[in-house]
C-alpha cells in the first residue's frame, strides 16, 4: 500500500495527505462485521491454514472477540505479565471445500497477536510518528463514548469512517515497521510476540557478525528507560552531630504556620505533623502516598507539588535542631543497640562490655523511622518535579530508590544537577549508556531487564534478591509471572558425614 502511494504520488509530503480517489480505494477494502461470527465466517471462506491478526493495545480490550469464543479454545493463551501476548483460535466457520483440500478435516488457525507489544504507544502517536500521509493517520476528534447499543446502527455513518480509519492508520504502521525489521533481523511481527523476542531471536540465531548485528540495531531509534537510581539515599540521612527532644506543636500556632507552608516560607526546624491537606485534582502522580486526605508525611513536598495545607491537627517539633535533622542519627541507634549487646571472646572467656555512652551523647528522638522515610521522599520528588512526572505519565515503575523514566529526561536532569556517579541526593543511570527495552517486574526486587547499549550490544540483566544469579534463568521469570512455583538446588560448601575423615 506505501509503496503504491510512493510510487503514484512521489511528490506527497507526511503532511499532505493521498488524494480522494486513491483514499476511497483504500477504504472500500476495509471490512466492517456486525452481528455474532461474522468475522469468522468471512475469514474461513480465505485459503490459508493460518491467519494471524493484530490489533493495536489487543490485550487490553480489542480481544473481546476472542474472549467471546473462549470456550473454542483449544490452546491456552499466552499470559505473562505484560498481559495477553496470544491468543489461538481454531475457526470453527472454516469452509468445508477447504476443509477437504487441506485434508482430515483441517480447522483454519486464527492467532490473535497485539502490536502494542511492539510499539508502546497510542495508534495516534505511531501514524505521526511513522510520518504517515495525514488522511491515513488515526482520527482523534470524535468521542466513541456517544455510540452506544441503542443508537449505533443509526449513525453507522459517522463511526464506520472512524473505524475504517482506524485499521488504516494500523496497516500502514505495520507495513512500514515489519520492513524496517526485515531490513535488519529479516524478520516480522508476525514471528515474534515482542519486540525483544523479535530481535533476540535474530541475534542469537544469525549466522552473520555479531558485529554487523550490532550496528544494524545501534541505528534503532527508539525511546530506551533507564533506571535513574538515587546516591546514598539512606547515607545522606545519617550524621553523628547531636539533636535535641521534641516538644508538642501547639494549636496557637496553627494559623501562622499553615500560611507560612502554603507561601513555601519553611521555618529552619524539624517537625512530625499530622494535617488536613490536599492536592491539585489534575495531579497525575503524587510525589508521596496519601490516604484520602488525612496522612503522616512531608508537607514540604505537598506544597512544592502545588498543593494546600489546610489544618495542622497535632504533632511534634525540634526546635532547634537546624544543624542537622534528627534523621541523620538513625545510624547511632543502630550502633548502640549493637554494641550494648555485642558479646566477645578473649582467652577463650566470654565477657560482656557495658558500651553505655556518655551524658553527652544527643538525646535520641523516637521518630527517627519517619524521618528517614520522609527524607528519601524528598529526594525522590526532587528527580519528579525536575521532569514534570507529578502532571505527566513519565515514570513507568519505581522503587525505593530508583525511577524507570525515558531516557529523553536525561538532560533535564542533567541540567537540574541531578547527575552525578557518587554525589549523594543525586542519581545516575543503574545500566550506564544503556536503555532498557524490555522488562519485566514482577516484584520490587525481582526483575528481568534486556538492555540496548550505545554500541548496539545487547545485555540481560537478572535482579532477584535473595536469589542466587546463577541460578535462574529467564524461563525461571515466565514461569513466575504466569503464577508457577520456581525450585532450584544450590551446591553446598559442606556435607554431613558420620566418619572420623
């Protein structure tokens, strides 16, 4: 189809669109089916054993038709955590001449397939992207929610041109991506599930350079993640300087402090505050988790992300600790409480040693767990607010000190001065020059990443904590993703024996 509009129209820029005649062409060989099975009794009337449809985001809705039919299944989908990635269906509506010429009663295979997994972005983004002629890119001003059972067949004349254009926009997307994979892994959508799958496989299997490979997939242009990871997040917050106790926040000050934290006018104190607060309701991602409206946590950043304080209710200040915040103690207790029951040997006696420490040890505070939090918190947000992730969906997964964010907000950060391999209270990237193009989360700390390098390389990357690396392979992930147990049996560094040897 592209290269028939290439050839006819040489001339067309991505922001013209075909001409009439040709575009009415194209959207008379697009079919709409209404009605029970209609799709799959015009496709079995095709001579082809197999079919293999896609649909864009499939696995999120688009598969009700498949679904439907799920009693005809006679293979299981493929699940894993990135949803449904196939779904096999025998066609029952398979015509009987055909039937008979692919011999024993052969059943047509459809395989349902999802190109999101592919392209993970809207149908509309991908045709601008792909640079698609403007009549062929999908329409986006039309509310869908209008048509309804009741209303859709008397205005067919205004949804069927959406729909059609809709298959369009997807045909040509695909038309255009399964050519530039062949140019590069000799290898379509069709043959692979994913996009790492399909460049994987390519790679693994190629009797050609590796080398060569490589270069090919360096030219990939194509949005990677990072992992943009937090230095000393926990360290920052620790300090041996002294801190005093806490007293009661008291109601009379409730008015001059709420409106000294809306004006973001942050009193050189520390303080654990109970408040009423809330926040923009167009926020996309709140920078800290909040129950209703009601929460323990730091009310600096409630109002850097543009929200409001409205009451303080009650809680607890240091007042004159603006040297160092309590937080930065949490590391003494630990050492105290070690060394109060440290028992050691010496001449083959065991002793205890009384490591209390002296009056003029700080006092310790019983919020430092808090504190901490809330201080790691806070960085985090730094990193949030710096790419606008409050108000836009740019962050895809996080954990305690780590954000997975386009590696386009590298700059932004970078201009921040955000960056830094050591600094602490800044980040880098977790996987150096690489992005991710793949990955799949299954826990916090049980991930399974594949990463395109700069010189085109390809790595896996294996977290599972707890968990030997040498251990589990990437079968080990599928098969923890789609719910099943995963056993291994390490070597052991010793054996029981009932010799003298």
């Amino acid at each position: 189809m592209l290269d028939r509009i290439k050839h006819n129209f040489p001339d067309l820029n991505p922001t013209e669109s075909v001409p009439e005649e040709f575009y009415n062409k194209l959207m008379n060989i697009v079919e709409i089916f209404v009605g029970k099975d209609q799709m799959l009794q015009r496709l079995g009337k095709i001579d082809k054993k197999r079919i293999t449809l896609i649909s864009h985001n499939g696995s999120g809705f688009h598969n009700w038709i498949v679904l439907k039919n799920a009693k005809k299944l006679s293979q299981c989908p493929l699940v894993t955590a990135r949803e449904i990635l196939s779904l096999p269906l025998p066609n029952s509506f398979t015509d009987e001449y055909l039937q008979k010429k692919w011999n024993s009663n052969y059943l047509q295979n459809i395989n349902f397939i999802c190109s999101y997994q592919h392209e993970k972005s809207s149908l509309a983004a991908w045709g601008n992207s792909s640079n698609l002629p403007m009549n062929l890119r999908k329409i986006t001003d039309i509310n869908i929610a209008k048509y309804t059972e009741d209303n859709w067949e008397s205005l067919r004349h205004e949804w069927e041109p959406y729909a059609k254009r809709d298959t369009l926009c997807l045909g040509a997307c695909l038309i255009k991506y399964n050519k530039v994979m062949k140019e590069v892994v000799f290898q379509n959508i069709s043959n692979n599930l994913t996009a790492p799958s399909l460049s994987l496989k390519e790679y693994s299997k190629s009797k050609k350079d590796k080398t060569e490979v490589n270069s090919e997939l360096k030219k990939i242009k194509c949005t990677h993640l990072m992992a943009f990871d937090a230095n000393g997040l926990y360290a920052s917050a620790m300090s041996d300087l002294d801190s005093e106790s806490g007293r009661p926040f008291l109601p009379e000050e409730n008015k001059e402090s709420v409106k000294l934290f809306n004006k973001q006018k942050f009193r050189r104190r520390t303080a654990i505050l109970k408040v009423w607060f809330e926040y923009p309701t167009n926020m996309f991602f709140q920078p800290i988790p909040a129950k209703d409206k009601i929460t323990f946590t730091n009310k600096e950043e409630i109002v850097k992300a543009d929200g409001r304080i409205i009451r303080i209710l009650d809680g607890i200040v240091y007042e004159e600790n603006f040297k160092t915040p309590p937080y930065r103690d949490y590391i003494l207790i630990l050492r105290d409480l070690r060394n109060k029951y440290k028992r050691e040997e010496i001449n083959d006696e065991e002793k205890e040693f009384d490591c209390t420490p002296p009056k003029s040890t700080r006092l310790t505070p019983s919020h430092l767990g808090s504190f901490v939090l809330s201080h790691s918190k806070k960085i985090m947000n730094n990193f949030i607010r710096v790419i606008d992730g409050f108000y836009k969906p740019e962050i895809y997964f996080t954990d305690t000190d780590s954000l997975y964010i386009s590696f386009s907000n590298w700059d932004k950060l970078n201009e921040a001065g955000l960056v830094s391999e050591n600094d602490y209270c800044k980040g880098k990237n977790d996987y150096g020059d690489g992005g991710i193009i793949f990955g799949l989360y299954l826990e916090p700390n049980v991930k399974y990443n594949i990463i395109l390098a700069s010189d085109g390389i390809l790595k896996e990357k294996k977290t599972f904590k707890g968990y030997s690396n040498d251990k589990i392979a990437v079968e080990d992930y599928i098969r923890l993703a789609s719910e099943h147990d995963v056993t291994n049996e390490f070597t052991k560094p010793w054996g029981k024996s009932f010799t003298n040897e």
